[in-house]
C-alpha cells in the first residue's frame, strides 16, 4: 500500500476553449492541469464542448496540430499557471478507419503518429483515445432532473430504437475477433512512436457500456478484462487508461476494485471523475456527492493505490444560469473534489497554498 501522505492526486479540467476568461476562472477555481478538447473537424460539438470557443486546436484529417502550434497552446496555458497536460481525446474521424480497416488505414495511422510526434516535441505528456464509433448509440437518450431542478442526462437502452439494425453507413455487420485484430495492428504500430516520442496512450471505456455489439460494432471497452487485455496486447510503459469511473460504475462493476486492479499495474493516466445512479440497461448522470459511490472512499482507494495524476470532473449537470461549458457545475464539483482530496491526502496543517 502506497503512503498516503505522499499521494499525488491533482484536480484539472477538459475544456476546448483556451481564451483568457476561461483559463482565469480554471486558475481561479484551484484546479492545476488542463485537457483539451479539440474541436474535430468532422463533427459537431457535442453537448459537453462549448460552441463558443474563441482559442482552440483542431483536429481531424488534414489538421493535425503542428508542434509549434501545440508549444502555443502549452505556453498560454503555463501563461495562466496551469499545465496542459494532454489531449482529451483522438476524434473519430481520425481513427475510424483503423478501427474498420479499411483502405485508408495506413493514412489514418500516418497521421496520428504525426501527432503523436507533435506532442512529445511541444512536451504536452498525454494523448486520450478511445476504440468507439460516434453516433452508433446515443450516449444518452433522455434528461432527468436532478436536486434543486437541475439536470443531468440519462441513458435507458429501451429507448433505443432498432437496437440491431446496422449503424448508418455500414453495408455489414463486424465481429469481436476482427475488431481486435485491427485495434492490434494500431497499437503494434503507434506505441513504438509513443514510446520514442515519450507521450502516453490513455484509453477510455465505451460508454455507454451495453451489449458486445450494437449497430453492427463490437463494444470491445466494457468491462475490466477486456481492458487487462488491451494492455497486454502491446505491452508499453507508454499506454495505460483514461479510467472513467462513471463508466464502470453504470457497468455495475465495484470501481475500488478496478482502481486496485489497474492501479498496482500502474495503468492509470488519468481519472474522468463522475458517477451515476443505477447501472446499465438504465442509469442517469448525477452531482459528484450523489451517485452510485462513495466519493472520498474512491479518493482515498486512489491514495492507497499510490496514483499519482490528475482527476478531472467529466459529464457534470447543468446548474440555473450555465452556459454550454457548464461552468457552474464544473467550479462545484472542481471544488468539491478538492476539498475531498486535501482532506484524504495532506497532513492536518501542512498544506501549502499558492494564492498567485
């Protein structure tokens, strides 16, 4: 067991936006690392992006960040006395091609590991991916209200119209076996330019995790042992997880013991820090002080296991007066979450404030 005195759990943010504003009031809030949200240039912003982004990275085919472009973006988040400490996620229409395998793979892979490259030249550590189409499945389907008249999002797999019919753009369906094979031939061929290139690989569960397969495309992300897998597949110091506990608690799976698991591996990257009540096929997103666990207990397993990273609030509900960023909500639960972590982690009267 690691000494919990010596623990090292940080509290950051995602954000897509970099303008001054949003980095003051990120500082302001006491969180000390950044992870950025791209602004894909094949999608639409999603519900928890703000469409209002005035300094953002693109990425997306043909628009991989340069090296320098990345140095900026570091360099006006150190301007504001945080760290980038990595991108949040690979968009789809990056490794989608991969994912299928088909013909355009290998341009595919060529620029991912360009931006990989881009990343540990700009000395930005982290780059989160994950192995799931989007628009297969709706990450939710309805709103639920919450205390106080808030709101949060739900998820109710009946809801779900033709569950089995092929995802839009499929003329067949895929199995496990191949989905793995192609996930192989990615790692096989990206860890090594991590590795060179000293940047991490954190992989994210599917969310939400139902079903081995829906629309025609295996899930392989949704439980634990399939992670196991993923990691041993390609064994690299340079891969580990974005450790979603939302995630495995709509799994139903106990999270202290995912968190042992992968944390005596030391796999953990990164933690999305979220909970829900109830589990799949039907569960809704809540307050990081309600949910399914327990909040200071996860804090302190995180402490015992000797995590040493950040924890970031992940899917937060949106609070009267929000904007798309849901800045309200996310400054509660950043505090919240620091509150838990310094009372968990540092000795009664040693903390040390820094009020610039």
């Amino acid at each position: 067991m690691a000494d919990q005195q010596k623990a090292d759990i940080r509290v950051g943010v995602r954000t897509r936006s970099l303008d001054t504003d949003r980095l003051r009031y990120i500082r302001q809030l006491g969180a000390t690392d950044v992870f950025l949200d791209h602004a894909d240039t094949h999608e639409e912003p999603d519900e928890f992006n703000d469409r209002d982004a005035k300094t953002t990275v693109a990425i997306g085919p043909d628009a991989i960040p340069s090296a320098q472009e990345l140095v900026s973006a570091r360099e006006r988040v150190e301007g504001a006395g945080l760290r980038l400490t990595g991108i949040q996620s690979l968009p789809h229409s990056l490794y989608g091609d991969i994912m299928f395998g088909r013909k355009d793979r290998n341009r595919a892979l060529e620029q991912i590991t360009t931006l990989v490259r881009n990343l540990g030249e700009a000395d930005v550590p982290i780059l989160g991916y994950q192995w799931n189409p989007r628009g297969v499945v709706p990450m939710r389907t309805s709103p639920v209200e919450l205390r106080g008249g808030a709101t949060g999002t739900g998820f109710d797999l009946d809801e779900i119209e033709a569950p089995d019919d092929l995802a839009p753009g499929l003329d067949r369906a895929y199995d496990e076996d191949e989905f793995w094979d192609n996930y192989e031939w990615f790692l096989e061929r990206v860890l090594p330019v991590a590795e060179e290139a000293g940047v991490d690989l954190a992989l994210h569960p599917a969310d939400p995790p139902v079903l081995e397969s829906l629309g025609g495309i295996p899930r392989l992300f949704r439980n634990a042992e399939n992670f196991e897998r993923a990691m041993d597949l390609v064994p690299s110091d340079n891969h580990g997880l974005k450790l979603c506990l939302g995630c495995f608690s709509e799994m139903g799976t106990d999270v202290h013991e995912v968190l042992r698991r992968f944390g005596e591996r030391d796999e953990i990257l990164f933690v999305h820090f979220r909970d829900v009540v109830g589990e799949v096929p039907r569960f809704h997103e809540t307050f990081v002080d309600e949910g399914n666990f327990d909040t200071t207990e996860v804090v302190r397993t995180l402490s015992e296991v000797g995590f040493d990273g950040v924890i970031i609030p992940d899917h937060v509900p949106r609070m009267a007066g929000d904007d798309d960023w849901r800045h309200r909500a996310r400054g509660f639960t950043v505090g919240y979450l620091r509150g838990v972590v310094d009372s968990v982690t540092e000795p009664r009267g040693e903390k040390e404030y820094d009020r610039r």
